[in-house]
C-alpha cells in the first residue's frame, strides 16, 4: 500500500508552538508521531515523505527513520538539508528527489513539497 505524509518535523520544538501541535514537549511528540506511524504503517507499504521530515532535532534522521516501519522515499522539503547530509538516513531511504511521480493504482500522483501553480 502507498501512504503519504507531509511536514512531520521530527525533533523540532517550535513546530509545537507554530502549529499549535497538542503536545507537552518535544519528546512526547517523537513518541506519538512514531507510534502512530507504526500502527498504521507495514514493512511491506511504501510510505512517501512528502518534505519536512526532521528538524533541529537532538537525534540524527537516521535515527528517526530506524524506527519507522515500511519503505520511506522521501520529496524533499526546505527543511531537510540535515537528512540530506546524513548518510544512515540516506542509507534507509528508497529514493530521494524534489517531486515525484507515483503510479498508485489507476492513479497517477505527482507529490512536490512546494505548491505548483497551473
């Protein structure tokens, strides 16, 4: 199964304040947003991170990404030159690139992290 997902922001502790995300603390986020993830998601599903995936964290990207259950190809947002840079999260992610296009189903899906105008 493909899944999708945007701007989780892992590590980052203003994202709780700016989003008005319900969550005492930066841990407890973390926390939430993996167990979430991993109920919902299988090792066998593709789950594509469309930007936004960790930000000013403590913990390394990869760290993150070792957590996590299923194949995560990641759309890169403006906020993550720090996956980029780090070669465990690198190693765990299917593919990387700026927008791409998914065939899911009879559906054709073309996810970039920036709005496109028509």
């Amino acid at each position: 199964m493909n899944l999708y997902i945007s701007d989780l922001h892992f590590g980052h502790v203003n994202v709780i304040r700016f989003d008005n995300r319900p969550f005492a603390d930066v841990e407890e986020m973390d926390r939430c947003l993996i167990a979430n993830w991993n109920a919902r998601v299988s090792p066998d599903d593709d789950v594509y991170i469309i930007g936004d995936f960790c930000y000013k964290s403590e913990h390394t990207p990869g760290w993150y990404l070792a957590q996590l259950k299923g194949r995560k190809h990641l759309i890169m947002g403006n906020h993550d030159g720090i996956t980029l840079k780090c070669p465990e999260a690198v190693k765990q992610l299917v593919n990387i690139d700026k927008m791409m296009h998914i065939k899911d189903g009879i559906n054709n899906i073309h996810a970039c992290h920036f709005p496109i105008s028509a």
